[in-house]
C-alpha cells in the first residue's frame, strides 16, 4: 500500500492500467528480463529467437518444447496486482487494462476489458481450417500440435516478427487518450511498439511500478520501486478484514 498512490486512484475516474510480465512474476509465472527471467537462463538459442516466427516455421517442434516449457503456466493463479485491478474496474475508476502478458490471469481475476496486446495462451488456432483449440490441447500434446484436418494449431500470440492486432492497438490508443491517470506496472518497456503507446497517454500523472528503472522513471509523477502485487494489494485486506 502507498498513501500517495491510493490518494492518486481516488481522485481518479479513467485510469488505465499498462502493464507487462512482472504483473505475472507473484504468481509464478517467470519474466523475461528478471535476474532469474527466462532471457538469464542458459540455453543454445535466444527466447527472441526461439519466440520468433522464422524459427516457428523452421523448427516447429522446438517452439512447442520451449513454448511449452516456458510460457504455459495453467496452474498460476491471479494475484494481489490482478484482483485489485479487477476491483478497481468494478468500481467504476479503471477503464481498461492493457497487457502485454499472454497468461489470461488479468481475465481471471474479473477484470473485463482486458487489450491483450500479445494476445493469449488460451486461444489457438488451426493455421489451416482455423479451427480453435483450447491451452490444455496444446499442453497435452506430445510434439507438434495437430487439427483433425492436420494442419498445425498455432497459439493466438504474437511472436518476434508479428505484427500486432491494429483494432487492439487502436482500442489501446484510445483509452489511453482518455486517461485521467495511467499506472504502468511490471513491464521493462523494452519490447515494441507494445511500448512506445504509453507515449498517447493524454494526462499529465503516471505512476510507475516497477522492481527497478525504466525508461519512463523520469517521467513519472509517482514512482515506486517495489513488488507490484505488495503495492496494489488493498488496504483492507492487508489489515486481515477482508
Ligand atoms: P520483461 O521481462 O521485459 O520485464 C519485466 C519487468 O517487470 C522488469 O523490469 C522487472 O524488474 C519487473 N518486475 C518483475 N516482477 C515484478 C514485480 N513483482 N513487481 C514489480 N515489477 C516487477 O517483461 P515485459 O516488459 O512484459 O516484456 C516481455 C515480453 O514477454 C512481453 O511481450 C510479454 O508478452 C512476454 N511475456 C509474458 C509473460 C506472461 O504472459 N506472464 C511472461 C513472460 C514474458
Ligand atoms: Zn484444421
């Protein structure tokens, strides 16, 4: 909890909350940029790579081991950051939450206008008939994951080389010009254009919260250098009353 913080969500009736992998890392699902991210641990190809449309083409079957591996966590649960954004919609001060994450933990948790820039675990596609699968069709396959037809089912995220959705984009853009306050959370705004449409916000207050420096920090006018999910966690539920 932040004084300051609850005091800027209070006066607040358009926040957008823009968020990233961190959003995700208190509910165990590894970011890609952490001491402990997937990018520091060993291994013969990049996640850039391995994440990329070239090499899905070429190498199906080690997309799916790595994707599988790495990016499927159906057993993580929301979080504190989750619930409380989720709440904060109900209540009618929080517009939409953009996302970079592809886990659905955002959905999970209530929130309901949710702008998956990356686009999402749980919907896949046949890349033939265009057939949709869900995640656990994707999990349980051994190898590459094939349609009745035979084609291969290909998850709805956006890889290396993708372009992004455009109606997604512009829905993001447009929230965001309607801000009156914008949180942006969990994210190392290193990945574009996913990160350059924090420059649309229209407002003149960001509240920064990250575990370390971004690129944004000096255009914060609050910045918290913390745990996302100890910092958006409500109040009363810290004093045990909820
Ligand atoms: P990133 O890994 O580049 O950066 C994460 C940032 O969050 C870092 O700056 C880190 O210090 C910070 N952070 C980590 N845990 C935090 C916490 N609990 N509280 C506050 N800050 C915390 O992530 P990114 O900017 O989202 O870019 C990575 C790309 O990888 C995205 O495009 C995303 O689609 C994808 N990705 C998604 C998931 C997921 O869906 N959960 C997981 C890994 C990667
Ligand atoms: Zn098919």
């Amino acid at each position: 909890m932040n004084a300051q913080l609850e005091q800027m969500i209070a006066e607040s009736r358009r926040i957008v909350f823009f968020g990233g992998a961190g959003v995700s890392t208190e509910s165990g699902i590894p970011d890609f940029r952490s001491a402990d991210g997937l990018y520091r641990q060993d291994g013969d190809v990049s996640p850039e790579t391995v994440l990329s449309r070239h090499y899905f083409v070429r190498y199906p079957e080690h997309f799916f081991r790595f994707y599988k591996e790495k990016m499927l966590c159906l057993t993580a649960r929301p979080n504190a950051a989750h619930l409380r954004l989720a709440a904060l919609e109900r209540e009618g001060r929080l517009s939409a939450v953009i996302t970079q994450n592809i886990d659905g933990l955002h959905q999970a948790a209530g929130s309901r206008r949710v702008l998956e820039l990356h686009g999402s675990v749980h919907r896949n596609f046949c890349m033939d008939c265009g057939a949709p699968y869900g995640a656990e069709y994707i999990l349980h396959n051994d190898g590459v994951p094939r349609c009745a037809c035979g084609g291969i089912v290909k998850p709805d995220v956006v890889l290396y080389e993708e372009p992004l959705d455009s109606a997604v984009l512009d829905e993001a853009i447009g929230v965001l010009r309607n801000a009156d306050l914008l949180i942006v959370g969990g994210t190392s705004l290193a990945v574009w254009p996913a990160a350059s449409l924090v420059d649309f916000f229209g407002g003149d207050r960001i509240v920064l919260i990250n575990r370390e420096e971004t690129r944004l920090s000096g255009r914060a006018s609050l910045l918290i250098t913390a745990d996302i999910g100890e910092t958006l966690r409500p109040t009363l539920r810290r004093e045990g009353t909820l």
